[in-house]
C-alpha cells in the first residue's frame, strides 16, 4: 500500500471515530441540558452553556465530515438548526 492509501484510510477512520464522539455528545449533553439527568446534568441548572456546546459540536461535524470523506451537506444539519435549538434553550428561562 502506498503512503496515499493508507493516508486516506486514517483519514477516514478518524472522521468516522468524530462522527460518532459528535453524535454521542450532543444526546448526552441534550439529556444533560432538558432532563438534568447523566454527566452533563450540571446543564440543566446553566444552560446558556449549552449554546456554546452546539456550536463547538456542529465544528466537530464538520471537520469529521471533511476527514472522513463524506458530503457535508447530507450529515450536518442546516446552520438554522442550531439557531432555533439554542432560543429554544434560552427561552426555557
């Protein structure tokens, strides 16, 4: 195998690890943030915090869609998403 390969397939993998971490972190901190229940429970009680969160998450997508080789458009959700998911949020208080 040349250097490109196996380039690619540690690209890939890598991605597809973030694609997983990214999914995993935004239902625990979701839970966290509208049940205070789990690890992120602390959310529940600050939950501005969770905007910066969903921010931080859809960066994580991105450059795991962009490692892994994958179409951005068909796994990040659009940007409009999270704006509405966050005045959701900050409605709640």
């Amino acid at each position: 195998m040349n250097n490109t390969k196996v380039s690619r397939i540690v690209f890939r993998l890598h991605g597809s690890f973030l694609i997983i971490l990214t999914t995993l972190l935004i239902v625990l901190s979701s839970v966290g943030t509208f049940l205070g229940i789990g690890a992120f429970a602390w959310l529940h009680v600050d939950p501005i915090t969770e905007t910066g969160f969903f921010q931080a998450y859809s960066l994580m997508m991105t450059i795991a869609t962009v490692l892994s080789g994958v179409g951005i458009p068909f796994i990040v959700p659009p940007h409009g998403f999270f704006i509405l998911l966050q005045l959701f949020i900050l409605s709640r208080y």
